[in-house]
C-alpha cells in the first residue's frame, strides 16, 4: 500500500489574518474585536455586553438570579416576597368580611388590618396560637391557599440557602494595579492574586491573555489577542500569595511600546484562574482583567510577609496585596 502525503499543499489558501484572530478572540467576536473605548471584561469578572430582544418573560431566570445575587440582595427579596405574601392575605381576609376571622381582640391586635396581617403571618408560618381562626367558607379557602403557599415558600427559600452556601465558587482578590518591575536582567509584567477565604485551591492554573487595537490592513483597526507566557502558570498549593509574571522578552507585546502607546491601543490584559476546591473537589474558576491605565511602570509589589516572632507561623497580610513601590 503507497504511503499517503497529509502535508498541506503549497497551493492551500493561507488563513488571513482575521480567521485567526477570530480563532483567540475567546469568543468575543470579530463586531466586539472592533469596537473601541469598550473594556472587554470587567474587574470583577463580569462581561460588558448586554443582550435585547427578548421578552421579560424569556429573559426572566430567578433560579440563577437568585444564586449569584449577593447576600443582603438575596436576603432582601426573601424578606419582601414574605411581607408581600402575607399583605396580600391580609387584604384577602378584609375583603372575606368583617366576621371571617373570629376571636382576640381587636383593639389588642392594633385594628382589623394589623389581626388580619397577623393572622396571615401564623397562617404562612404554619404557627398557630389558636387565638383567632378564620370563620366561614371564604375564610377558610384562604386559609387552605395560604398554608399551601407557605410550604412551597419555605421548600424554595430552603433549597436556594442550601444551594448558595453548598455552590463552590472562588474568591480571589487581584491587586488593583498591575506592574511593570524589573525581572533579572529585564523587565516583565506582573500582577499579584490572593485567595480571601479559608479553603485551599489546589492545582491553581492562570492564563494570561494580551489583547490590543491594531490595523487590520483595511485603513481600520482591528483588537488582536497573544497568549503571554508565564514564569510559572500553575501552582500545587495556593496557601500563600502568588505574583504571576510575565517576562518581557524582544517577542512580548510590550517590548519597545510605552504607557502612551499601550493606551492609545486601548490594550486589556484578560486574566482566567482556575483551579479545584479542596473543601468541594470541584473545579472554580475567577477572572478579572487590567487595561493600560491600571498598570504602573517602575514599580514592584511590597512584601506580604509579616516577620515570625518566636513561635508564631509565617503570616501574609492580605490588607497589603495593592501596595507597591516605586523603583
């Protein structure tokens, strides 16, 4: 049997430039790669891109909402939904009639409408004290409503509190400020990342993404993206700090460009971690990103390390994370 040639014939079209930033854009595409004064990602993760053309019903997702919500936001909507709810059967009870709830005293209860709220709430809550009850067919179809939705409150409001807590998610800090700091013989490109909770992450893996306006050739300008190789672009253990650097050699994207030229081409240094929870075994991931403006030139990162003294452990400050010196 003949040998069969797979190498690529002289005569193939060539991939032009733009097929192969459209191959390390990392999904942003070629309308995004155009657009100017626009930041790609945002400092704490999030992306800058808003999407139209639904309606609020096909956009509406409260599961997921309310997971990545913070938790005075989450805790706010549980609050409000609980007081609404109850409102609402208050109102309910006052429109079934002056006679549907019997028992207590009305003056003590603080009026008709502060009984029927109250009411409401030992109804919702499945409590009970048994001093008033509802009388009458309306009242007690009220009643059979609320307790139904109370139990299906309380599964969900449970469910969503154990998911948020039981949901492995990283919590990296990242300097504020990128440096520009003398490495060796040279300089490189470093920024410093700590991890603010308890938890370990194990086998910790950074990525580093260069990405800047250049001419497509066409009298326009076109955002380019270079993977930046990295001194160290993974880590065993991540118990400490760890300041990812970048040297900057005669092929990095910052050699011969200056701060003035590194803003001109709007450049954004995108950042992706991911590593696994121990306390989970799963993967989590964080990300963040620096633009020209946010790097210092002729600096480095100050030391974390606070001294032992006698039997105390090494202790890294993490309030000193952003702190850096000129040099």
């Amino acid at each position: 049997m003949a040998d069969v040639d797979f190498t690529v014939s002289p005569l193939a079209p060539r991939r032009t430039a733009d097929e192969e930033t459209i191959d390390r854009d990392l999904g942003f595409g070629a309308v995004v790669s155009r657009q100017r004064k626009q930041r790609l990602l945002n400092p704490n993760g999030s992306f800058n891109v808003s999407r139209s053309g639904l309606g609020w019903l096909e956009m509406l997702a409260p599961y997921q909402q309310l997971l990545t919500i913070s938790w005075p936001g989450y805790l706010g909507v549980a609050v409000g939904i609980y007081f609404i709810v109850n409102l609402l059967f208050a109102l309910a009870y006052l429109a079934a009639g002056p006679e549907s709830l019997v028992g207590g005293d009305t003056a003590m209860a603080g009026g008709p409408f502060a009984r029927a709220f109250f009411f409401s709430v030992q109804t919702f809550a499945t409590i009970g004290y048994g001093q008033i009850g509802p009388h009458g067919l309306p009242a007690n179809l009220l009643v059979t409503l609320e307790a139904l939705v109370g139990l299906i409150f309380q599964a969900l409001a449970t469910g969503l509190l154990f998911a948020r807590f039981s949901r492995p998610t990283a919590s990296i800090i990242f300097s504020r400020h990128a440096v520009i700091a003398p490495y060796r013989d040279g300089l490189s490109f470093q920024f410093r990342i700590a991890n603010r909770r308890r938890s370990e992450l194990l086998q910790l893996e950074a990525q580093v993404l260069f990405s800047a306006m250049e001419p497509d050739g066409r009298g326009g300008t076109v955002r380019r993206y270079a993977a930046l190789p990295l001194e160290r672009n993974r880590v065993t253990f991540f118990p400490l700090s760890w300041t990812i650097v970048h040297p900057i050699d005669d092929s990095s994207p910052f050699a011969k460009r200056t701060l003035q030229a590194l803003i001109d081409a709007e450049a954004e240094i995108l950042v992706l971690l991911s590593g696994t929870d121990d306390t989970y075994s799963q993967t989590v991931h964080s990300r963040s990103s620096y633009r020209a403006d946010e790097i210092r030139w002729n600096a480095r990162f100050s030391s974390m390390f606070v001294t032992p003294n006698g039997p105390t452990p090494l202790t890294v400050d993490i309030s000193r994370l952003h702190d850096y010196e000129h040099v």
